[in-house]
C-alpha cells in the first residue's frame, strides 16, 4: 500500500476512534508507528512529543506533522494531518448537525458521563510510559510535581516552565558533565 495512503488511514483511525484529544491517542500512535510498523524507534517519539508540546497548536496535530515530516517531509506532514483532523472535523459537523435533538436525552448524558474516566485513564497512561522513558525517578520526581503545581496552583504560564527547564537541563550538563558540554 502507498506510504501515504497507508499513514493518512492510520492516522485517520487512530483520530477516529480516540476520545480525549492528542494525549489520549499517544499510546495508540506509539503502538502503530513505533511499535507495530517500526517507522521511528521510542526516544525519536519522545522527542518529537516533546517538540510537538512546546509549539502552539493542537498537540494531535503537531505530533503527527513532526512524525509525517520526519518520515517523509511535507508530504508526509500533510497525510498525516489531515488524518488526524478529518475525523474530528466529520464528528464535529455531524453532532453539530443532530445535537439540539439529541442532548434532550438521558442517555447521551450518561454516555459523556461513562467516557469521562476512560479518557483519564487514556491520558494517564501516556504520561506514566513517558516518566519511565524520561527516567523519572524518586530523586527526579519533583521536576514534574513542581511544574505540575506551578501552572495548576499558581497559573505559571508553561512557556516559562519550558524555558526554565532548558536552562536548568543545560546548566546541569554543563556542570555535571562538563568535558561533554564542550562538543
């Protein structure tokens, strides 16, 4: 099969069948692209994860712009956007089409209310196989504890979390290992 067509349906499913936005569909893009077909190996995945977070944008979309452009440049990109956003965009012009008549029924209600705790669980189980790649530890837990309170709490802005971050990460390896820090 033709590798576009072939990553646009991936993604497309992947979009289709996904409640909860970008987090939720980590575990399903890592088990189709890095596991099953093997296209990038798992730190290039957290990478693009993390690159995909830190620039605006919807984060489903941005992954699979930076996987499709890793994988194939702009062609590539493009299969796998519009993958990811043709589902949502179908759904949202369907509901938005039969909502008025349909929100009137208990039923829907109790649908939404069900999804609710698989979409957690869907969000959480990215976050932890991240931690364990990141090698989050017990000395290194308070990293994300913090910034994790920071934005909650006191409504730090992430972009300040980020920059602090990089500036931490990169005066670390500069003293911690500094005959790396000089190539």
């Amino acid at each position: 099969m033709n590798f576009y067509l072939q990553s646009f349906l991936i993604f497309f499913k992947i979009g289709l069948f996904t409640i909860g936005g970008g987090y939720a569909m980590v575990p399903l893009i890592q088990n189709e692209i890095v596991d099953k077909r093997k296209w990038i190996d798992k730190d290039e995945f957290i990478d693009l994860m993390a690159i995909a977070q830190s620039v605006p944008g919807i984060f489903a979309v941005n992954i699979s712009i930076f996987i499709g452009y890793k994988l194939r440049q702009f062609p590539g990109a493009l299969a796998m956007a519009l993958g990811t956003i043709l589902p949502s965009f179908l759904i949202i012009l369907t509901v938005a089409l039969f909502f008025g008549q349909l929100k009137q029924y208990q039923a829907v209600e109790n649908i939404f209310k069900g999804i609710r705790p698989a979409v957690v669980a869907l969000i959480a189980a990215p976050a932890l196989s991240m931690a364990k790649t990141a090698g989050i530890n017990r000395r290194t837990l308070w990293i994300p504890v913090v910034s994790a309170l920071l934005i909650w709490l006191l409504g730090v802005s992430p972009v300040y979390i980020i920059i602090a971050a990089g500036v931490g990460g990169f005066l670390y390896g500069k003293y911690q290992h500094p005959k790396h820090s000089s190539k």
